[in-house]
C-alpha cells in the first residue's frame, strides 16, 4: 500500500486538511540504543554501558497546488498545525500503516520550491521519540490476586495503571519482577509511568509510590493486585523499535 496522507494528533489529515501532496513517503530509520564504551586502565578491551534510544528523524517530501489558495497562505497554516502551543505534537499516523503511530517532539518545514507552474515542493522532517506505538493500546481490567498480561510489543512497555478502592492507604503491587508500594490518601490514583508521576484525575500526588515504576517486558507478565484494591485499569501503551 503506497503513503497518500498522514495525521497529525488524530484530527488533521496532511490531505483532506492541509491539501498536501506526498512526493517521498519517509524512511523510517532502525531504532539505535546508545552505548558507552569506557576504558579502564590496565583491562583489556573496554567495558560497554547500554543507555536509552535515540529519537527517530525522517522527513517526508510533499508539494502544494497553487490551485488551492496562496501557497504562502497554505504553508502558514501546515506551520500553524505544526507548531500550535495549544495543542502540541503528540501523534504522527501514516495512511499507510494504519495500525500504529509515532509520537513527534516537533517538526520543522524545509525550503520551498517551484517543481512546476502550479505546485510547490519542500519537505518535513519529524523528530520523534524511538518508538512505534501500537493503535491497540491494550486496555484491560484486573482482578484482584493473579493477572496474566501479554506484552505484543518488541520492547518493553510503561502502562497507565488505575486503582480504586474504597478503603484509602497504602498497597503493594507487583508487576512483572518489581514491586512498589502505592499510598492511596484518596479512592483512586492512576500510575503513569511514561511521565513517571501519580495523579488524581488531573492532580499531580507526590510521593503515592514507592519503587520502581512498573514497566511490562515483551511476552507474558505475572501482575497481583491486593486485596482492597475494588478496580483496576490498565493501558499497556504497546510499542515497538
């Protein structure tokens, strides 16, 4: 399937919305880790510190009819959705593979030039974080004791867990191989570990966790919920390099 259009925070599509051609569909570049190699003295070889991962940068080439209105006119509105204060770049979906999105950081727009008497080309590139995630974000009720979820992704996940009880206080969760104690001062607290921070509704809680953030590696992982916990919801947040 060849790349028509793409969708900008799952509301402006670069071609019912924006009018853009595409001309270079991207080339999704392979997802790097960083590595440190340290020398130590008097030890042969060297010894290699594996970091987080690299952003992805790409660039798409598209072009604008004059047909359509002022091209100027056209190109401040592609910057006006790319660069709005109020509704930042989160969400980068192409036509083409329907089934996951990137998350841009920002984009910049390239030169503009003259391809024909009636269009205009130039690229842009996208900086965006190392991961592709999943449509199915993988939401999910559990139950109190044993859980089962299944990580589809390749690489590990940071899910968005929601408690409720009705008895406020401190409880313990263990998710995959770590464990942390959440202190609830109220009848519900969500766990995002993406931003790593508690929040009650859209109110930030300080020190409700105690451990490590929980992460849920590729494949099967064993989470418990304790007792007094009456409901809880978990997003998986399902991604891959």
């Amino acid at each position: 399937m060849s790349m028509r259009s793409f969708t900008i925070n799952a509301t402006t599509n670069s071609e019912t919305d924006l009018n853009l051609r595409i001309t270079a569909p991207p080339v999704i570049p392979t997802t790097r880790r960083v590595v440190d190699d340290v020398k130590v003295e008097g030890r042969a070889g060297t010894l290699t510190r594996l970091g987080g991962f690299e952003d992805l940068e790409f660039e798409i080439g598209c072009a604008l009819n004059a047909g359509n209105g002022p091209v100027f006119g056209q190109l401040a509105k592609i910057n006006e959705v790319l660069g709005d204060p109020s509704d930042p770049l989160r969400y980068l979906q192409f036509s083409n593979l329907p089934q996951a999105y990137y998350q841009p950081k920002y984009a910049v727009v390239g030169e503009v030039e003259q391809i024909s008497p009636s269009w205009w080309g130039f690229t842009i590139t996208f900086i965006c974080s190392p991961f592709a995630y999943l449509i199915d974000s993988g939401v999910a009720e559990l139950k109190v004791g044993t859980n089962w979820v299944k990580n589809p992704g390749n690489v590990f996940a940071e899910p968005e867990i929601t408690l409720n009880t009705s008895t406020p206080g401190t409880y313990e969760l263990s998710v995959g191989g770590s464990k942390c104690a959440v202190k609830m001062e109220g009848y519900q607290l969500t766990i995002d570990t993406a931003r790593r921070l508690c929040r009650v509704g859209d109110q930030l809680q300080v020190d409700a966790l105690t451990g490590e953030f929980p992460t849920l590696n590729p494949g099967s992982n064993l989470v418990r919920i304790p007792e007094g916990i009456t409901g809880t919801v978990l997003i998986g947040n399902w991604r891959n390099l």
